[in-house]
C-alpha cells in the first residue's frame, strides 16, 4: 500500500511537471514541449491505472471529439497516392491526441491545479514578451532583425501574437477572481495590448480584442445600454475597416522616374545599389520611388537629395512609404490597404499572397469537394493547381492554404470541414452553457485565427490547440458538476 501510494504521488508530480513544461514551452521552446510529452507519457504508464485511465478518456465528449477527427487523418490515407507525405502529416498530427491523454488521463483536477498552471502561462508570456521587444528595440541592427516579424525569437510571430491575446484573457479571469492586484492588472493589459499594437500581427489583435470583448460584454451584461454599446462596438469598427480600405493609395508612374538621377544620388548615398533588392528582398528601386512619392518629393536627384539618413536606411530596410515607418496597427493597415489596392505581384506581399493561395486552394477543392484528396496528397494537389491556373507566385512562396478550414476541406472532403467545424462548436456550446468565460475566449480565439492560420501543421500550433481545449473541458466540466 506504501509502495502504491509513493508511485501515484509520484505520477501525480510528473503530470504536474509535464503540463507545465508544455506550457512554458507553448510560449518559447520546442524542446521544453518535447520534454513535456516525454514526462507526461512517463507519468501515465507509471500511474498503475492505465486501463481506468483510459476506459475514463473514451468516456470524455472533449477527448472522443478530438480522437475522432485524428481517426480521420488515418482514414484519409485510404485514398491518398502519397503515404510518405501521408504518414509524416498522421505522425505530426499525433499530438492531437497525446495532449490531451497527458492533460485528461488524471481524475485528481482540481480548481487550484488549473489556476496555478495559468499563472505560470502568464509569468512566461510576460516575460517572453519583454524579452522579445528589448532584443528587437535594442539591437535589432547587430542581430539583423530585418523587421518587425523577427521580433519573436522563439516561435512564429503569429502563434505569440495569438498567445499575447489569450494572455489578455488569462489576466481578465484572475482579475474577475480577486486574485490579481488591480494595478498589476492594468500593468499586464497594457503591456500585452501595447506589444499586439507594436507587433502589427492582426490576428493577435484580434485575440487581444476578443477577450476584452467577451469579458465586458458578459461584465454588463445586466446593464443593457452599456451591453448593447458594447456590441455595437466592433461592429463600427469593421464598418470604418472597410471604409478606410477603400481610400486609395495612389503613386507616379515608374515611367515618370528619371532613373538615372535617382541612380547616381542614391549609390552616392547608399551600400545598396540601386538595382539591387531591398532586406524585404524587393526591387530596391520600386521602394524608392514609393518612399519619395509618399512624402511628396520629386522622383530625380533633388529629391534623393532630400532624403535623411533615416529615410535611407527605411529605404534599405524595405519600407516603401513613410507611413509604414511608423509601427504598430496604422502602419500595418496602411500596408493591407496598398497590397488590397495593388494586388499585381503577390510574392512576398503578405496579404495578396494570402489570397492567392486561398484561391489556389478552393480551386483545388472543387476538384473533388464531397471526399477531398486525402491529407497525403494536400502538396502535391495543390503545387499542380498552381500550374494548371498560372499562378504569378514563384515556386518558394507556392505554399499551403493557410487557412484551417480550407486545408481541412481540402484533405476531407464535408466530412473533414464538418467535423472541425463541430470540433469547435461543442466546444463553444458548452462554453456558453456552463458560462465559462475564459474558455469562451479561447474557442472563439481558435474559431477566428483558424480563419488565416494553418494552426494545425506545426508542433507549437497543435500544442497550443489541443492543450488548451483539453484544460478548458476540465473547467466546464467541474462547472457542470456545480
């Protein structure tokens, strides 16, 4: 009996040990998320109750869900031609499940387990973050950050910018529990609502901007004219979105430039020649010519002349307009608005690259809507999709869809989309059933960024994913047992 109960108080640290390693690692190390599926497949096969363990996870709604739609991962090898591509995607994909054994396995949750887990997300979020803007704000010319994105070190600028909007949501909830100090609430809002505005990622500010939505509509919910100004809110932001977007942004023609003027002064000024690419590896001397007519300045020598060292370095660095030099979300929506208006050449534009590989994808889609191609041969129908429609995209940039239902669609057929869109909307329900706010965030977080991220093809997105949904069934789950 001693022996028995040393080994589960064992187990018991080690699944402790391995949820926390795999969320520390979410949010800055690849090995320190290895190294929780590695204690965490420890801490299972050392607890002594593998069957009842598992008997109890094949009972769980939450883990059936997600066991079912990696089923279907194995199921779409059927009619993939290419398993190699095939069985590295199942392999991938395989933490879908394993997650959410580590994390679900145990029947010993309690409310306290969950909270410190998220104060802990929220201490290494914080300080990744800090991390993060003092590298990039102090030397990001000796580390050759080209831009903004460089500025998260450990993973996708993306994925953190996603976590940094969760985080807003995590600091909420302790706020709403009493167990956070109002002024270090108001510190931790600014400095995450702060870095989503300077990290120009928009899916992490809409991240951000959904848990502050979501708590403070539910906040006043009682009070319906603050309720319903609340809601009417993002609705007139998108309205003004839109209409911003329309206003063009118009510059001289190429053929107005006297490039041989512009040449002599610049290589005058500028390492760069001026045939040469910018950091951003565009034409350098495209982005001169936008630079000098966003601030009004003649496209010969007199206005290479007027340039400041500044500007010439701006120039070096790939941004083509003054108002892009500015940072945070004007300077990000500034840059949609000009790609949206100028969708010539998409490579390396990020936005207009995006939708060409969004309609590159459905495209291939309407090949074969109702079963899909099979996730083995995702790639290779899509690189033939390219060719078959002329893409203006080089072969580098010939990606996947980037958007999660599409990639789904794509791979299975109604069956693939339905089923990551019920993944989801359980979820949801139940959220909005048992009131768990915090958990409504993350759904609704993964709902939107699903929207523009192929979340599920990497290792930290799939961590993030599966770790969360299965923390959070916990949590609805002991509000139901209310």
């Amino acid at each position: 009996m001693v022996i028995h109960s040393h080994a589960k108080n064992w187990s018991s640290y080690l699944h402790f040990v391995a949820c926390a390693l795999l969320i520390i690692g979410v949010c800055c190390s690849k090995f320190l998320m290895s190294m929780g599926l590695l204690i965490g497949g420890v801490s299972f096969f050392s607890s002594g109750a593998i069957v009842s363990s598992t008997k109890r996870l094949f009972k769980n709604p939450y883990f059936q869900l997600l066991f079912g739609f990696y089923a279907l991962h194995l199921l779409g090898l059927v009619w993939s031609e290419n398993l190699t591509y095939g069985w590295n995607d199942v392999r991938q994909k395989s933490s879908l499940v394993i997650i959410p054994i580590i994390v679900l396995y145990r029947d010993d949750w309690s409310q306290v387990k969950i909270d410190r887990l998220l104060q802990l997300f929220l201490a290494t979020l914080s300080i990744t973050a800090l991390v993060n803007f003092s590298t990039y704000f102090f030397f990001k010319d000796e580390l050759q950050l080209v831009d903004i994105r460089s500025m998260s070190l450990f993973e996708s600028h993306i994925r953190f910018g996603i976590l940094i909007g969760l985080g807003a949501g995590v600091t909420l909830y302790f706020m709403q529990k009493k167990q956070l100090n109002i002024y270090l609430v108001l510190i931790l809002l600014s400095w995450f609502g702060f870095y989503s505005y300077y990290s120009q990622v928009l899916s992490g500010i809409l991240s951000f901007f959904i848990c502050l939505f979501v708590f403070s509509a539910l906040q006043f919910k009682k009070y319906r004219p603050i309720f319903y100004s609340l809601v009417a809110i993002p609705i007139l932001c998108v309205i003004a979105l839109f209409y911003y977007l329309q206003l063009p942004v118009d510059y001289p023609k190429i053929e107005m430039a006297n490039h041989e003027q512009l040449a002599n002064v610049w290589n005058a000024k500028s390492t760069l020649s001026y045939d040469s690419l910018d950091a951003k590896e565009q034409p350098l001397k495209f982005t001169l010519i936008r630079y000098l007519s966003s601030k009004s300045l003649t496209l010969d020598a007199a206005g290479v002349s007027s340039l400041t060292d500044q500007d010439i370095n701006y120039i070096e660095k790939g941004y083509a307009d003054v108002r892009e030099t500015s940072g945070g979300i004007p300077a990000r929506l500034f840059q949609v608005r000009y790609e949206l208006q100028h969708p010539g050449n998409p490579n390396l534009h990020p936005i207009t690259e995006r939708l060409e590989l969004w309609r590159n994808a459905w495209f291939t889609i309407q090949k074969s809507p109702f079963i899909g191609v099979g996730n083995g041969d995702i790639d290779d129908a899509l690189q033939i999709s390219y060719d078959e429609r002329g893409s203006k995209l080089i072969k580098e940039r010939r990606l996947r869809a980037h958007q999660s239902y599409l990639t789904f669609w794509l791979a299975f057929g109604l069956v693939g989309i339905v089923s990551f869109l019920w993944l989801q909307g359980y979820f949801l329900i139940q959220t909005l059933k048992n009131k768990n706010i915090l958990a409504l965030c993350f759904g609704l977080i993964a709902l939107v960024t699903f929207l523009f991220e192929d979340t599920l093809e990497t290792q930290a997105g799939i961590t993030f994913f599966s770790f969360f949904y299965a923390l959070f069934s916990i949590q609805i789950g002991k509000t139901q047992a209310k």
